[in-house]
C-alpha cells in the first residue's frame, strides 16, 4: 500500500528534510519530543528510530505541520 501525499525527487527531499530538522532544533519543546521518541524506538538503527520520531512529531504538533507545508510550497 503506497503512501499518501506528493512524490519528491530525492534532491526536493533532502531539502525539505533538512529544512524540517532546522525548524525542530530551533524549538527546545520540539528536539525533547524527538529525542523521547528515538529513545522510546525499538529500532535497532538509530537513523531508522529518529526519522520515525521526526514523522511522528511532525504529525502531532500542528504548528510544525503548517512549517512542513510552507516548506513544501516554497520549494515549488
């Protein structure tokens, strides 16, 4: 089953997820959700556990969700 939601080329992606990680560590309330996440995973790949954590983040915190989208938009 695909996800939903816009295909991005992997240069668009990168740039979209380094553009969200820099919103996150602008907020201390934001990087401590993070970082409870990954902790919390039981993933055994740190990288796997802290893109879940930052998915999940982004999925709760409606003021990040507007950030990702305005992120989104100005990258078309």
């Amino acid at each position: 089953m695909g996800k939903a939601g816009p295909k991005l080329s992997d240069a668009k992606g990168k740039k979209m997820r380094a553009a969200i990680r820099a919103e996150i560590k602008k907020n201390k309330d934001l990087q401590a959700a993070v970082s409870n996440l990954t902790k919390s995973s039981k993933s055994k790949n740190k990288k796997t556990a802290m893109i879940s954590a930052i998915s999940k983040v982004i999925v709760r915190n409606p003021l990040l969700q507007n950030a990702a989208k305005a992120i989104y938009n100005k990258m078309k």
